[in-house]
C-alpha cells in the first residue's frame, strides 16, 4: 500500500489541457460593459501580454508548455499524490483517500503553475513591471517569486484584512522583492475613494483588482496579472489534473469524487477538468467545489454578467456573482473571499456537471485539525474546506470508494489563523441574504 505515488520529471506535462475544446456548449464570451458586445483581443492588450489573450480565446484542446516554463516548473514539479492512510482509519471508512500535494512549491501553494508561466509571457514582450492583487498571500508570494525567477519587478496591492492578519506571507512576498500595499491604499486614485467613503474598510478582492489593474493601465512598462478565474489561468493549473490522472493510473485507481476549494476556482479547475471528457463520454465521476459560507458564490449567487472588480473597470465576465460591490466579512480563509467564480467554473455548474457545497470556518478548522493529527501536514485554512468535503464524502461512503481532494497549500504561514481557533476567536458567519440580495441589486443590466 503505496502512501506516495511519484513521477519523474519526464512525467511533468509538455501541455496544458484546455476544457474550451470539449465543452458540450460553448463559454459566454466576455462583454464590453459600454457596448454589450464580445470584446476583442485590443480591449485586453493595456493590462494582458498578447501571448496570454490569444490563450484566453484559445480553442484549441492543446497548448504546448514553453520550455523556460518547464524548466522552472520542473523545481518542484511533478507533486506527489498521496494516500491519506493514517486519516482513513481515524474515520473508519471504507473509502480510499488521495491528496495531491501542492504545498511542495517554494511559496507553498499551486498558485506558481499559473504564475511562471504568466510571467514568462510578459518577459517575452518585454514588460518590466507586474501588478497583481492578492487575498491570503498565496497568489502574491507566487507571482513574487515568479517574478524574481524571469527578472520582472512585482507590486502587490494585499486585501488590508489579509494583510494585517497574515504579515508572514506579506513578508515572503518581500523577500522575494515584491513592493507591497495594503489595499485599499493611498497609491490609486480608486483606493484613495474607498479610504474616503469608508475609513476601516477591510477591504476585498474586487477592490484590490481595481487598484492593481488602475496601477497597471497607467504605467506604459507594466501589465496586469490575475490569479485565478480567468480561462488562461485556469488552464495553467491543468498540470495538477494532468499529473493525477497519470498517477492514478499507475495504481490501477478511478477516482469516484474528486474535489477542491473554490474562490476565483482555480486550483479546483486545474484538478478537475482533465476529468471533464471522462464524464462527458459516461464515465460515473463526481466534482465538487466547496465555498465558504460567508462568501456563498457558487452557492447562493447568480449566474449573470458582472463586473471582475468592485470599481467596474473589467470587461463584464458570465459567472455565478455576489454583486462586484459585495465585499465579505473577514474570514481567515482569505483566498476564498472573492464575490464571482470563474467562467469556466459557473459554467460546469450550469451545465450540471460539477456540485458546490459551503461550509462555515470553524469545522473546517475541525477537519484541519484532524488532517495535521493524522497525516501530519498542517493545511492552509482555504485547504481545509476540501478536507472538510473530503471527511464528508468518507463518512457517508457505503462502499469501496475513491476520493480525491486538492491540498492546495499549507498552513505554516497561516499560524495566526490556527492561533484564533485555538483560543475560541473564530465566528461562523453566513452572509445574511438581504446583504447579498443588496449586492447583486448592482449588476449591469446585462443578461
């Protein structure tokens, strides 16, 4: 019984799979907000590389992976897969366990599938600065270290709630040379009109991507870079479903379920649509997406056009939404606090081939907890709401079962989080639905 499932660097994917190809019905394009028309690749070309818009609009099943990208990839890629063992009798199921293990990478998450590969692009056309926005930190310290790696400067605009609960991974971001600012700030004339209207705004995702997009469109050597939700991105972190699927295999294992924790929805994209074909050709296979209850996306949202960021100065993308405007109490699960979901993600959930379930902080912290006892690893606190699922799908299980869930990072930076739980100072909170009814009253008038 094999607790590690391993590939050699030959095993690492030389291409990225894009579901675009597959899908039974075609991705809602993209709209300009003023014209209500699909937008061209010109539209994006202020804040994006053209290398990564014609792979946004890519139809094609394949996308080779650039060498320079492998190459940095292969410093902690192929992950491992490992069977969760020790958990499995802790809950005395029937069902087998798997993890694939993202927190190998240097800034211990799958965010750095996506961003090497972003960062190769905008090198390549030779842009000297990147803007990013991040939640928890863990998009951040992956575009800082990606950015050190091909020589581009990186500024970092850090929701304000994450920034003064998670200082070790603003710092790890440093360290890697990134310049750092807590967002809402003083640095755009957007966050400088938030500071006005409201002085203790904790801050959200959709704020932070207005400021660090308003950065970018206004400096001639600077692009704009996203961490999750856009169809680029997702397609990047295929190489966690790429990789699963030859292990898997190499044990004569089918997954049953296979699952992750959704935000923007990247790292349960990157394990789930290599999948996506198996089922549409009848294979019995489950994905499920689990959110927090505090930001109920996929949940309780609606699937409508919206705004990417809270100042409206994306183009207008069709997901599952909470209003642009809605900015989520703050949760220690920062990375999942973003009011919309990927396209491609909404998408799957329209069409039904994917499930969302949410859950409140405090028993995922509880699965956390029993995941560190067991398997030893102690998980990021976004982590913890797929082992919460996870824990779920086993207890239930009245056979022989396999479940696979996305260990999407680490807790080790996280510490202040665990700190909280362990003196009674986490609060359940479901965002009561005149707040969301409040939010989605904003949404263009766009169907």
């Amino acid at each position: 019984m094999e607790r590690k499932i391993l590939l050699s660097e030959e095993g690492l994917p030389k291409a990225w799979y894009n579901v675009q190809a597959d899908l039974p019905r075609p991705l809602p394009p993209p709209i300009r907000p003023d014209t209500k028309k699909p937008i061209s690749p010109e539209d994006l070309a202020p804040i994006f590389p053209m290398g990564l818009i014609e792979q946004e609009v890519s139809q094609d099943r394949w996308v080779e992976i650039p060498e320079e990208v492998r190459e940095v990839l292969s410093l902690y890629r192929p992950t491992p897969l490992h069977r969760a063992i020790n958990l499995e009798k802790a809950l005395g199921t029937r069902a087998r366990i798997y993890y694939k293990n993202e927190s190998f990478s240097p800034p211990g998450s799958h965010k750095p599938n996506t961003a090497i590969a972003q960062v190769y692009y905008n090198k390549k056309e030779g842009v000297k600065r990147i803007t990013t926005e991040t939640g928890a930190g863990q998009w951040g310290s992956a575009l800082a270290f990606a950015c050190k790696m091909f020589g581009v400067a990186c500024t970092i605009y850090m929701v304000k709630v994450s920034y003064e609960q998670k200082p070790y991974r603003r710092l790890l971001c440093q360290s890697w040379g990134a310049e750092m600012y807590p967002s809402p700030s003083d640095k755009t004339n957007f966050g400088r009109k938030v500071r006005q209207e409201n002085p203790d705004c904790p801050g959200s995702l959709g704020i932070a991507i207005s400021e660090a997009i308003e950065d970018a469109a206004t400096h001639d050597d600077t692009k704009y870079s996203l961490g999750s939700v856009l169809n680029h991105v997702l397609m990047h972190q295929t190489v966690i479903g790429l990789e699963t699927e030859k292990q898997l295999a190499s044990i004569g294992e089918k997954p049953d379920v296979l699952i992750g924790c959704v935000g923007g929805g990247s790292n349960f994209a990157g394990l789930i649509l290599p999948f996506i074909p198996r089922k549409l050709d009848g294979e019995k296979i489950r994905f499920l997406a689990v959110e927090p209850q505090s930001c109920p996306t996929l949940t309780r949202g609606l699937y409508k056009y919206d705004f990417g960021d809270t100042a409206g100065t994306t183009p207008l993308l069709k997901m599952f939404t909470l209003g642009h405007g809605f900015i989520p109490p703050g949760i220690h699960a920062g990375g999942l606090r973003y009011h919309g979901a990927a396209p491609i993600v909404s998408h799957l959930l329209d069409l039904g081939l994917i499930e969302a379930v949410a859950y409140h902080q405090t028993e995922c912290f509880q699965a956390a907890l029993l995941f560190a006892r067991t398997e030893g690893f102690l998980p990021a606190p976004e982590t913890s709401h797929a082992i919460k699922a996870a824990i779920d799908e086993a207890q239930k299980a009245e056979k022989d079962k396999v479940i696979v869930f996305n260990y999407s990072g680490h807790g080790l930076l996280d510490l202040s989080a665990y700190d909280s739980y362990f003196r009674g100072q986490l609060q359940d909170y479901a965002y009561p639905r005149e707040k969301i009814e409040e939010a989605l009253r904003q949404l263009p008038a766009v169907e």
